[in-house]
C-alpha cells in the first residue's frame, strides 16, 4: 500500500510487477560481465593474451555473429583445445558471479517504492541460477524478498503466459484484497512485458530504450502488447503515480 494520497485523499493500493533485464539493469552489463569473466579463466588457466577473448567475443556480438563460437575459431588457431568449449562458456556466461550494479536513477526509483511501502515483484524469463545471482548483485533482494521473485525456469512458463502473474493475484485474492489492488507493470520489452496487464486494465510503462538494450523495442505488434505510458526514466514512474495517471 502507498503512503501517497490522491485528490480523494484516499491510500493508493499499489503493487508494483517490475521486469528486470533492460528495466531495472542494462542486460549488456550482464553480458560485458561474463565476457570477462571467461577472459579471466582463459588467462589464468591457459595462458590466452589478457583482453584478448573479450575483445573476439564483443566483436562477434556487434556483427550479429555466434560471440562463443568467434572464440572457439579463435582458440583452435592458437592451439587451445578446451574440452566440450561451447558448452563450457555457455554455462560459465550463464553461471558466473556477475559484476553489475543499479544505476543511481533505478536505486532511486526502488528506494521511494520501498519508502512509501509499496509492495514489489519481479517477473522475468530465463534460469533461476542465472536470474538470481543477477538480483543478488544488484542487491535487489534488500527490497524485494525471494518469494516474490518469479522466474520462468522455476515457475515452468514464460511470463507471457500469465502464470507468474496468476499466482501473484491469488495471495491477494486468499487475503481478500485483490479488489483493492492496482497492479502496475513497468518493463522494456513490448512483445512480452504488457500484455498480461493490460488484459486486466492494470497501467502498463515501458522504459524507453536509451540506445542499449538487447532487445529492440518493436511497437509494431497488436495494440493489445503495447504499453499505455512510456518514460525516459524509472522515476518518471513515480512521478506519473503521483499525478494520479495509475488511478
């Protein structure tokens, strides 16, 4: 529940369902940090140039092109035969502790939800090992504890299907508050983040990509998956909940 009242001078009962990869983070963070991590080993463990394996891997990736398998070419050539290679840096990439941090605008944007008691989950796609040690470097997990924390290979769905989202509504529903509730979606991503809210009429923001995201934000799907606000910045959420946009 919101501290912050309306004109009615009635508590906003707000629940915030926050995306995390190029919402609460740049997931190319996540990628220069693995990067670097396996330049590391092939340093330590087999004596490869220092910078070297980053530098193959960022430029497969700028050309659209396998970033393990430039390095597996790479490694061959320089008469480094790792065992199963692929499967090797797919799994130290998916695995590794990574070197990531809130920008200072999201730290912002989390503190105030936290500060005016408004409750948090985080919805997202992709392995629990790997979507975890990312919240737990960011230090996520200071204002958002792991029960609220839905991750497609742990809840055996995509987010698009809805079911992360089900199960949200119905601690609320066995408490008998669902009615008084007003969930709002805030992610990148416009083929996957709002449809589930807007189905409900819940508000529905899309960050604006700032020129890194991984993904490109293609608005040319149904109307039904795109956002109902954009913002240039996570706190331009609070600003619009604040305005009575979400009421």
């Amino acid at each position: 529940m919101a501290k912050k009242k309306n004109d009615t001078d009635e508590y906003l009962p707000y629940v915030y369902i926050l995306d995390l990869d190029d919402t609460l983070y740049k997931e190319i963070d996540f990628v220069h940090s693995a990067f670097c991590h396996i330049d590391r080993l092939l340093v330590a463990d087999y004596g490869f140039p220092a910078g070297e394996a980053r530098r193959i891997m960022l430029e497969a990736l700028m050309s659209d092109k396998n970033s393990f398998d430039a390095l597996d070419t790479k490694l061959k050539e320089a008469g480094i035969n790792i065992p199963n290679a692929i499967s090797w840096m797919v799994d130290e990439y998916r695995y590794h502790i990574p070197q990531i941090y809130l920008s200072d605008e999201a730290y912002e944007f989390i503190s105030e939800l936290d500060e005016l008691d408004i409750e948090m989950y985080i919805i997202t796609d992709g392995r629990s090992v790997t979507q975890r040690n990312k919240i737990r470097a960011l230090g996520l997990d200071e204002f958002i504890p792991p029960e609220n924390v839905f991750i497609s290979e742990e809840v055996g769905e995509e987010k698009i299907n809805g079911t992360s989202f089900s199960k949200i509504m119905k601690r609320f529903e066995d408490v008998g508050l669902l009615e008084e509730i007003r969930f709002v979606f805030v992610g990148d991503n416009p083929s996957k983040d709002f449809i589930i809210g807007n189905t409900f009429n819940y508000p529905t923001v899309m960050l604006l990509d700032d020129g890194s995201n991984i993904h490109r934000q293609d608005m040319r799907g149904p109307r039904s998956f795109r956002p109902q606000f954009e913002v240039e910045k996570l706190t331009d959420v609070i600003t619009l909940m604040e305005s009575g946009a979400f009421s």
